[in-house]
C-alpha cells in the first residue's frame, strides 16, 4: 500500500505533533532544531539522525518526549513501521492523558498498516533524495536496537531530571550551564547534587566578615504557561461535603447593636478624617500664600475661619446618594463592566441563580444587578444603599475558574451585606478612595505619555497627593471591612450549608490573585482600588503564592492561627486573617458533621504582651505616653494655679504642650526601634535564596524580629511614574511572590521601577504581620551596578523631624 504524503499530513500522528509545542517545550539545544526542520521539509533520514541522538542524550524528559514522537512520525514516513511500534507502545502508559491518547491512536494506525501486505515495488513512491546525515552526537549510554530511549532510565549519574515548578506558575532560578524546562506530565525533585539543582550558590567566603556580598543572578527563565487543573499543580482539594440538613448557626448577641454601633463610628470617623484632611489643604494654602505676600509684598494675613468645614456633612450625605450611580459608570467606563443575565449567570453557575432567587424571595427585595467584569482575576463583590441599587459583580476569571457550589457561596456571601445593611456606607467608603485613587492612576498615565520633566511636573505631583490621599482615606473603613466580612462568612455557610465549598472559593480566590499578579507582572489597578469591597485582598493572597500543595498551604496558614497577635497585626488591613476565617468554617462543618476542608490546629488566643507592644508599636506608645506626660504637667499647672506660682500657672490646660510633647514621645519610640529592627546583614546571619514556605513558617510572631536573607528573583511591579513612590514592587522567586518596601536613600541614583522585569539579588530583612514583606537593604541588577535602600536612614530622619515639630508647636504655642 502506497502511503500518500496527503494523507500522512492528516494522520493522528501528524496532527498531534504540530500541537505537540502546547505541552512540550525543551531547552534550546543544538540538534533537536535540526532534526524537527529537516522532519517538516521531509529529509526523513537526517531528521532520524539528529533526533535518534536527542534521545540518547537529553537528559530533560520533555525534550526526550519531543525527539521521540519525531521519531514515530520519521519512521513512518520511511516505512520502518517496526521501530515506530517499538516507541509508541511504551508511551501509551505515560501519565499524560493526552500523551497517552496520541499513542494509542497512533499505535493503532500503524498496526493496521503493518498488518497489510506490502504493495509491488514499482507501486512504491520514489524517496527523497537526503542531504548526508548528520553524525549522532556521542553518547555513552547503551541504546535499545530500535533506538528507543526508555522514558524510566536506571538509577545512574546520568538520570534524566525532572524539575518540579510550583502551583501558580511560579518561575525557577535555572543555572546558566544547565537551563531545564519542566514537565508538565511528571515532577520529581532533582537530587542536590545534581546539574539541575535550581539553588544559586552561597557567598564566597572571601571579603569582610561583617558584610554579605551580593552575588550576580542567575540566568532566569520562567515556566511555559500550562493550562493544569490545580489538581495537577500539587492542590488535590478534599472535596469535604456540604449538609443535606442542619441547624443554622444562631448570630451572636447584640450583632444588630454591635453591627450599628461600629457604622456609626466608621461614619464619624470618615466625617472626621475628611475635615481634617481640608482643614491641612487651607493651613497648607494660608502658609503658601503668606509666604509669597510676606517676599513681595512685606505683609502678611491672618488665619482664615474654619467653620465652613463642617459643610462636609452634607457633601458627603450627596455622595452617598449618588455612589452606586458613580460606581457603576466607574465599572463601566473604566473597567469595562458590562451587564450578566440571568440566564448567563445560570450557564456557569446554577445554583448561584438558585441562591440569589431564595434569598430574594425570602427577604422579599428586588434581585440585585448582575455585573460581568472582563478580568482573569475571579473576584466577586457587591454594592448599592436601596433595594433597587444593588448590584453583584463578578469577573469572568470567576465564573470560568469557580466551581458551582465555589461560586454559588461567593454570592451568599455578597448578599450578606445587604442583609446586615452594611453595604450602604460601605459603598459610600469604596466611592470616595476611587476618586483620588483615579486621580493618582490617571495622572501618572498622563505624566508618562507626556515624558516631558517640565511639562509633565504637576501630573507627577497630583499623582503623589491623589496616591496618598487614598492610602489616608481607607482608614475609617477598615474596622468596618473586617468586621463586616465576619458576618458574611456565617451568613454564607449558613445560606448554603455548604461551609467547605467556601473554604475552597476563598483558597482558590487568593491563589487566582496570585497567579494573575503574577501573569501581568505587577499588580493591577482594579484589585488594588477595589480591595474594601472583595472577599479577599490581594495583599494576603500573596503569602500563599509559594503554596505548591495543600498541605503547604495549611502549614502557612498554621503559622496564622497559632500567632497570638494576629488580630493586632491585622489591624491596619481590609480583611480579618485568612486563617480564622478557614478555622470558623472548619468548625461549621464538624458541628454539621461533615468532614472540614482545611485541617488547621486549634488557635491560640489572642493576647498582646506588654514587651511585645513596646518592641512592634513602640512610635505609637511614645505617643499617648507623651501626652500622659502633659496631662501630669497640666495637673502641675492647675496645682501652681491653686498656690500662685505665676512661673508654672501657664501649663494648666496648654494644648501645645500636649502636641509637642506627644510628637515627642512618638519621636523617641522611632529611635529606640532603628537599631533592633534593622540588624547588621551578615554572612552568618542571612539565608541565602530560602524558599518562602519555609520563611513563613518559621517566620517570628511580630514583624519587628525582621530575619537577615537574600534572594534571587525577577522584579515585578508597574512601570513609570504610577510606580514612582516604589509601592507596587515585588519579588518573583523560584517558590513564589513575595512583597518588598524600599526607600530610596538621600543622593541615591537609580530607582528599582526602572528596571522591572530584570533579574535581581534582593538583600534585605524579611518580616511577617498580617502580609509578609522584605524591607529592601541592597537591590542588584544583573549587569548593572547595586541600589542601596535607606529605611534606617529614613527611619532616623523622621524621628529628628517629628521630635523638631514637637518641639516648634512647643515654643511657638500652636494648638
């Protein structure tokens, strides 16, 4: 039978190969390209000749895969139907699915085709004539007579390696002499001492002994994209069940009083904030403009009422009735929001539908509106004040990576608010830092359109003031976020019975804002401005990045629960630990009888040790101590008034001195914390390129005991002046992301967002609260010379600075 080149280029054999890149992508070497081009323009003998050599010699599985399919399809091509066979059947017991489909449609062919007589040799086509044959590359391995390399070669020093990439995508540090692509099909961990070790080398042990000396990077690939389950990745879920029938957890007392109470306060305290925030643009303003009558004119004017502040009232009571209207056109026109039907909503998640029509009907309120959002990240969030203006979003990363249940307990939990009736003044919240937080992005994309250093000065500086103002602005809500969240997850496992599916949408949650963090190499602006809305922030879904299997994952989150001050770390975050949450729903499921998802141990208590509190938070008890300070010398002063002392009568009821001298005391408590908090970096007391599941396991319980380390990685962050202030950089390693603070000394060159996407050595003190970080000492850039953080430097100047405002509000009676 004469094999028609037609039909051989519609084979199963030719049609896998040309996807074959999908799955399998070796090392550049210097043989497998030759033999694949000279297999497509049908020198079938050279092509056998180099790829018979990559099999002998590739020591990375997935090259070997790839030279050995050519090598089924080459022999086809030229008739050895025998050898063909001897290689497919064996990898029809590989562990790829797909892998193993392709063999068996192509064992199958090809015996069908041995199993025909052979046509006359004047049937047969002519050959192609071949170019001579390229010699095999030499190898000292003893090959098979059919030229098939086993995929499970013996124990040796030559055994192929196999590198295991983390969940997520995490990329590895790669040695220049020995650049390994991973396998999607198999992982295994490569033995230590050999090529593929994926560790850089320690610090030379010459130079001083009381400096660590940064070493170059290593040449960095990152892992092809997969499109894997988790489940393949290392995350085989324990798929815990829900209750088919069970008692709902009753609230708390005094929720509904608790629930108020803490509204009121949020409220008070935004009024507050933002009153104070005017009252320092008109002080700011009054001294400008002082300053400038005082050069030219000689004259100055006097300190203008502040009365009319209090117009904020109102001005906020305007926005809150307008915020779901704004945040809309906010989701529409710059995140490019659209509507989701009902039906649409039913087609990815069924009982989501269900849920939100149950609880609908039962409270018998209008169905909120369903917004899609066109982002690969799966959040879900939910705004309004009025039945009719409330709305649920979901992103389309959520309705393609959630499971039904996963998604379906995302939106009880979103409904949730609006029963508690905290969506309404969390709404007003989110809508007032957007606004400033638009002004800081918009500017700095218009500042780096413009690249002009005159022209694009005051989009530079609106960008600073709009960047801090947001950051100002997220603190009365904070309190509110956490508290909020709380009731949510009760209300959710309670809506669903079905706590374990939560557990899992949580999880997964957090590991899809890493992983698209991750794929856009900086975080993006939407997770970043909507972070008080969503279930989960984008900050602690870092710290499970390096997560690579499930029972790493609990181990980090171990750390959480039995940390003793994690409810005080977490109290300058949006959301309440991720380890309590999981522990509350573990404990919903065992009191419903249902096996948990998460395995966490019991929780420690939370307590807060007076020696912890003056290490961590000594600034803010230099604080209120120099205030008792005044208080004691007010007392002095009512005293001296009681006796007549004209000299002392003054400090009675002097609110400079209260000013002064609690700036003072904050001023103090910085000084007293530089040296402790910023240890010398050794050689002796820095690990060198940790994986960062062992640094947060073992990380000490108060972020102010920082740990000396240095790792290698790829920089990520945004780019241009919307990354000036240095606030969105991070540290791609070999097992994960991990969050770095750096502060540009005084008179230093070069800042790290200019080189984003380069491979770096971060030296610097880990340490981990809430989130973990790297507060940066030494940043080197491969080929370039090192950048030097200045965070003592700056931690000292400020204490200077604050302890000489104290003392000028003092002298110059300002209060």
């Amino acid at each position: 039978m004469t094999h028609s080149p037609d039909a051989s280029d519609r084979s199963p054999v030719n049609q896998f190969f040309q996807s074959a890149d999908d799955d399998l992508v070796p090392p550049p070497t210097a043989s497998l390209p030759t033999g694949l081009a000279a297999l497509k323009q049908g020198h079938y003998k050279k092509a056998i000749a180099h790829l018979e050599a990559v099999c002998q010699s590739a020591l990375d599985e997935a090259t070997h895969l790839k030279a050995q399919m050519g090598l089924i399809k080459a022999y086809e091509k030229t008739g050895d139907l025998k050898l063909a066979i001897a290689l497919c059947k064996p990898l029809c017991q590989h562990s790829s699915e797909r892998i193993k489909q392709w063999s068996q449609q192509a064992l199958s062919q090809l015996e069908l085709r041995a199993a025909q007589p052979s046509p006359p040799p004047q049937a047969k086509a002519a050959p192609v004539p071949d170019p001579p044959a390229a010699s095999p590359a030499p190898s000292d391995q003893v090959t098979d007579p059919t030229g098939f390399v086993p995929l499970t070669a013996p124990s040796s020093a030559t055994q192929r390696q196999r590198v295991e990439w983390p969940a997520g995508g995490a990329t590895q540090l790669q040695s220049p002499s020995t650049q390994l692509q991973p396998s999607h099909d198999q992982e295994a961990e490569p033995p230590a001492d050999s090529p593929a070790s994926l560790t850089p080398p320690s610090p030379p042990e010459s130079g001083p002994p009381d400096e660590i000396t940064a070493q170059p990077p290593m040449v960095f690939e990152p892992p092809p994209e997969s499109d894997r389950s988790p489940e393949e990745h290392g995350f085989t879920w324990r798929n815990g069940g829900r209750a088919q029938k069970w008692n709902a957890l009753l609230p708390d007392k005094g929720q509904l009083v608790e629930t108020w109470m803490i509204q009121g306060l949020t409220a008070i305290a935004l009024v507050l904030v933002l009153r104070g925030l005017l009252q320092g643009i008109v002080i700011i303003a009054h001294s400008l403009r002082n300053l400038v009558t005082t050069l030219l004119y000689q004259q100055q004017y006097g300190f203008p009422s502040t009365g009319f502040l209090w117009w904020v009232v109102p001005m906020v009571l305007l926005l809150w009735a307008i915020a779901p209207w704004v945040m809309t056109g906010l989701l529409r026109w710059i995140y490019g929001a659209r509507s989701l039907s009902n039906e649409q909503l039913e087609q990815s998640s069924p009982e989501s539908l269900r849920v939100l029509k149950r609880l609908c009907n039962r409270e018998r309120c209008p169905r909120p509106h369903l917004l899609r959002l066109p982002a690969t990240a799966p959040i879900t969030f939910a705004y309004g004040h009025l039945p009719y203006t409330h709305h649920v979003v979901i992103s389309q990363g959520a309705l393609e990576q959630f499971a039904d249940e996963e998604l379906a307990s995302l939106i009880a939990s979103d409904m949730a608010h609006r029963l508690h009736h905290t969506t309404s003044l969390m709404t007003l919240l989110a809508i007032i830092i957007q606004l400033p937080y638009l002004l800081y992005w918009k500017c700095a994309v218009w500042s780096d359109r413009l690249a002009i250093p005159v022209v694009n000065l005051p989009f530079v500086v609106l960008s600073f003031i709009g960047y801090g103002v947001y950051r100002l602005l997220r603190y009365p809500a904070l309190w509110l976020s956490r508290y909020r969240i709380q009731l949510s997850d009760r209300m959710a496992a309670n809506e669903t019975g079905n706590p374990n599916a939560l557990s899992r949408a949580l999880l997964n949650m957090s590991l899809g804002m890493a992983e698209d963090i991750q794929r856009q190499a900086h975080t993006p602006y939407l997770l970043e401005s909507m972070d008080l809305l969503m279930p989960i922030s984008y900050r602690s879904a870092l710290s499970l990045s390096g997560a690579s299997n499930l029972s790493t994952l609990e181990a980090i989150l171990t750390w959480e629960v039995q940390n003793p001050h994690r409810r005080w770390l977490s109290i300058n975050n949006t959301h309440p630990p991720l380890s309590d949450r999981l522990l509350f729903l573990s404990r919903c499921a065992q009191r419903w009888q249902l096996s948990p998802e998460c395995s966490l141990p019991s929780p420690v208590a939370p307590t807060l040790k007076l020696s912890a509190l003056l290490q961590q938070a000594a600034p803010f008890v230099g604080l209120p101590i120099g205030i008792i300070l005044a208080a004691a010398l007010w007392v002095l002063g009512l005293v001296a008034d009681w006796m007549r002392w004209d000299p002392l009568m003054w400090l009675w009821g002097d609110r400079p001195l209260m000013y002064g001298l609690g700036c003072i005391g904050c001023a103090i408590g910085l000084i007293l914390r530089v040296n402790p908090m910023f240890p010398d970096i050794t050689r002796q007391n820095s690990a060198i390129n940790p994986p960062l599941p062992d640094l947060l396991t073992t990380a000490p319980p108060l972020p102010f005991n920082g740990h000396p380390v240095q790792l290698y990685g790829k920089l990520l962050g945004r780019r241009g002046w919307g990354n000036a202030c240095e606030q969105d950089l991070l540290l791609q390693t070999e097992s994960g992301l991990i969050k770095l603070h750096y502060l540009s000394p005084l008179g230093a060159t070069g800042s790290p967002h200019r080189s984003i996407q380069t491979i770096v050595t971060i030296t610097g003190w880990f340490r981990r609260g809430a989130t973990p970080w790297i507060d940066v000492d030494r940043l080197q850039i491969q080929g370039r010379s090192s950048i030097k953080s200045g965070h003592p430097i700056w931690s000292t100047l400020a204490a200077f600075a604050i302890a000489f405002l104290g003392i000028w509000i003092i002298v110059r009676g300002i209060g």
